[in-house]
C-alpha cells in the first residue's frame, strides 16, 4: 500500500496507472509478455536450431556440402527475413485461421512469431556453427566421424557459449515483437501500452510499460550473457 500511496502522492501518475498496480493488470501483462516470448523463442528453435546446422553442414565449405538444398533453404530464409513483421504478420492471419480456427489472440500472435523468428534463428545458428575452427571438424573427420557425430559431438558442443549469446540476441528481437500484439487482438505490454496508455493519451502508462520491459530485456540480456562466459570458460579450459 505505501507503494501506491507513493504513486498516488505523485501527479505524474495517474488513477488509470494505479489501478493497472491494483489490480496486478501490469504484471500478468509482464507475464503474457514473457510467455510468448519463451514459447515462441523455443518453437522457433526447434525449426531453426536443425535448419541452421542444414545450412552450415550442406554449405560449400561445409562438412556435407549439398549446393541446391543450401541454395533453396538459404533463399527461404532470406525471403522471410526480409520482410517486416508487421507486414508478415498481417499476411499469416488466413493460415493462423486455418490452423487455429482463430487469426486474433495470443495463439495466433505465437504462431506468427515463430514463422517470423525461426529463420532469423536459423540465420544466427549457422553463424555460430561456422564459427567452430576447422582444423577440430578435419580432425574429427579423420578419426572417421560421420556427419551427425561431427554435428552433434563437435559443432554443436564448440558453438554452445556463441549459440547462448545468439539465443539472447533472438529471445529480444521476439519480445520486441510481442509489442505488436494487439494490433491482432493480443495481450501483453505492447497490448497494455497501446490500449491503455496511447488511447487515453496516458504518457505514464506508456512508460510504465516501456520501463517493465527494458527490466525484463535487461535480466535477460544479463543472465544470457552469464552463462555463456561460464560455458565459454569450461570449453576453453578443456
């Protein structure tokens, strides 16, 4: 109560901004957010995680190279990052319909958030496997590991501290995007911020939500970036 006494006390927050604390609308929209994010972030993996190992393996310097499924899966790829995902995402509402029964809503909004993210995963995966030295993939080569041993007893273990790192670069640019949820009926603080705070003309719930989600950023950047100098750390010292 003294914390809301403290808001109240203030003229720059408003009876609007209050009652969002009051009745904890602030922090299930900051766990709405969240939510999204950690399902999509981890949806877009499981599509863009084997893609972008595809993609560094079947490359023409790669340990498999394969040209036309390299060329075929890299235009794919570029075509979908390259579109804006305000724009994207307005074209994917028929196939949310389609699947979902639903093109509005949180559903909706997670389903077009990992079309849009799992090439832009994809795009980061292959840059931290490309990272790995070659002098370990030719070593591996010739004690006589197969492609899949390479991938998944050396690629994927040497870039795991750069996957981290990419992994938090992906999980932000995710959340970023979760603000445009409510232009598709969505919820969240992007949702929260437009409905509440720019339709009322409400500067201080704009920027209550704006501060909610740098704190949010800004823990994940933190504990992303942790743990991948810890992971670093325990390859090097091998």
């Amino acid at each position: 109560m003294g914390f809301l006494n403290l808001l109240s006390s203030n003229s720059f927050f408003s009876q609007d901004l209050i009652a969002l604390f009051q009745d904890f609308t602030i922090f299930i929209s900051s766990f709405e957010t969240i939510y999204m994010t950690v399902i999509s972030v981890l949806l877009a993996y499981v599509i863009g995680l084997p893609l972008g190992i595809i993609l560094t393996v079947t490359d023409e310097s790669g340990i498999y190279p394969i040209k036309w499924l390299n060329t075929v899966l890299g235009i794919i790829v570029n075509v979908f990052r390259s579109i804006p995902f305000l724009i994207l995402m307005l074209a994917l509402m028929p196939l949310a319909s389609f699947i979902l029964s639903d093109s509005t809503g949180n559903p909706a909004m997670i389903l077009m958030l990992v079309i849009a993210s799992a090439p832009y995963v994809a795009r980061m995966v292959e840059s931290s496997a490309k990272e790995v030295n070659g002098g370990v993939l030719e070593a591996a080569k010739s004690m006589g590991a197969n492609t899949w041993q390479i991938v998944y007893k050396v690629i994927l273990p040497e870039s795991l501290p750069s996957l981290i790192v990419g992994g938090v670069i992906s999980t932000v640019t995710v959340f970023g995007y979760t603000a445009m949820s409510y232009a598709i009926g969505g919820t969240g603080l992007g949702a929260l911020a437009f409905n509440e705070g720019y339709v009322n003309s409400d500067w201080a719930i704009i920027w209550t939500c704006v501060l909610f989600m740098v704190i949010i950023v800004q823990l994940v950047q933190v504990l992303g970036m942790k743990l991948a100098n810890i992971l670093d750390k325990r390859i090097s010292k091998k």
